[in-house]
C-alpha cells in the first residue's frame, strides 16, 4: 500500500500586509479553514498539521484550527526550518520519507494538482520538488505546495544558519539545486492563468470575497478550475 505523506500547513497572524489573514472569511469560511480543509481531499495526504509560531498572537489562530479538528504544533517565529524539523520529530511516522509544504496564503488550492506533484516527485527521486510557470513565471505556486524530503530537510537544516534560508525554507535548495537534486514541474495548463490567487494584500482578499459572492456553491469545495473561472470574469480575464 502507497504510503501517504503527512502536510505541514504554515500559518502566522502577523502578517503586515494582510493582518490576520489566516482568520479572515471568504464566503462563511476563513482562509485557513478553506486551506485545511480543501488539502483533506487530497487523496495523498493522510493527515495535515498546522505550523505556526508559539507566540502569543498565534495562539488564537491555533486554538480555532484544533477546535476545526485539526493538530497545531507551534515553533519558531522567524526559522521555519526548525519549525518544521521540530513537527516532523513529533508527527511523522518512521516511513515517511517525504512530507508536504502547503503555505496558508493559497486558500484555494487545488486537491488534484497536489496529487500530481506528490506522485511526479516521488518518481523523481528529489530531495525538493516545485513548480514551474512558463506561460506566467510570477504564478508558480498559487494552488499547491511543494514537496519535500524529510532527510533532505536535515542536510539544509545542518548546513545553513543564514536566517533568510532558515526563514524561507526553498532560497537553500534552489541555491544547491544539483546537489540537492532540486526538481519543478510545470504547472497544469488548467490551472495556468494570469490572475494572482495567492493572499498576500488586502486588495487579494477583497477580490476572493468577490469570487466567494459570485456563486451560489459553496467554495470550499468548488475546484480550483471552477474558481479561476469565476476570477477571470470579474477581471475580465
């Protein structure tokens, strides 16, 4: 039987851009609701925890997401690395040789696109496995995460402490892409268009909120081709 992967969600409330977005509802749902339980229909998934800091500013944000039947670890602010190092000592099963990167800012990510990244990965043999956007390099990553080797992580882990790689997690990988054995796919052409769906400003957020009151169905489980769609004829796309 296929071994499936636990999913590391990272989420913080201080965002300066965008505060509290994590918390912030499109339709009736936050977006980290929308995040969580969009990746739950991942059929490569067995269970998904989310990441945050253990400040106190954090501590709302992790108690609604356990009261959403969801495990919380909390770590480091600034040094995801150690973040995520710590969760996967506590969460991961002795198996696992990868683990999934989602970040909470892709509110509508895509169930089956985080299936074909998994699954290509794996094939691939990579140590860390993105995505690529020939048609539109800026919208590489708005609707999945990326892969990651749980091993690989801990050779990043040992062999940098410059706060933005520790901080970034990717900037160490790409960097010693060949030794590390770095992959990216391109993304699906379904899932390619110019539209921004990431949430990093309030101006991403009212937007959603837009898509959100333009259809009768519930978005948390409208794909994210459906939800592009809906985006492109308010922008007119």
């Amino acid at each position: 039987m296929e071994n499936k992967l636990l999913a590391l969600v990272q989420a913080r409330m201080g965002s300066k851009r965008c505060p509290g977005k994590s918390l912030s509802k499109i339709q009736n749902y936050t977006v980290v609701e929308l995040v969580l339980k969009r990746l739950r229909k991942s059929k490569q998934i067995r269970e998904i925890i989310l990441v945050t800091s253990n400040k106190q500013k954090d501590k709302k944000l992790g108690n609604y997401v356990k009261m959403k039947g969801f495990n919380v670890f909390y770590g480091s602010e600034n040094d995801l690395i150690s973040r995520y190092i710590k969760a996967l000592d506590l969460y991961s099963d002795k198996k696992d040789k990868y683990f999934f990167k989602v970040a909470a800012d892709n509110p509508f990510i895509c169930w089956n696109e985080v299936d074909r990244l998994i699954k290509k990965g794996k094939k691939l043999n990579t140590y860390f496995c993105s995505y690529i956007n020939t048609d539109y390099p800026d919208r590489n990553n708005d609707f999945a995460g990326e892969l990651i080797s749980v091993s690989g992580l801990r050779k990043v882990d040992k062999a940098t402490k410059n706060h933005f790689d520790r901080e970034h997690v990717y900037p160490y990988f790409f960097k010693n892409s060949k030794k590390l054995k770095v992959q990216r796919i391109e993304v699906s052409k379904k899932l390619k268009t110019p539209i921004k769906f990431d949430l990093d400003y309030k101006e991403d957020l009212k937007f959603f909120r837009k898509i959100g009151r333009s259809t009768k169905k519930k978005i948390i489980n409208l794909p994210s081709v459906e939800i592009i769609k809906l985006g492109n004829k308010i922008k007119n796309v």
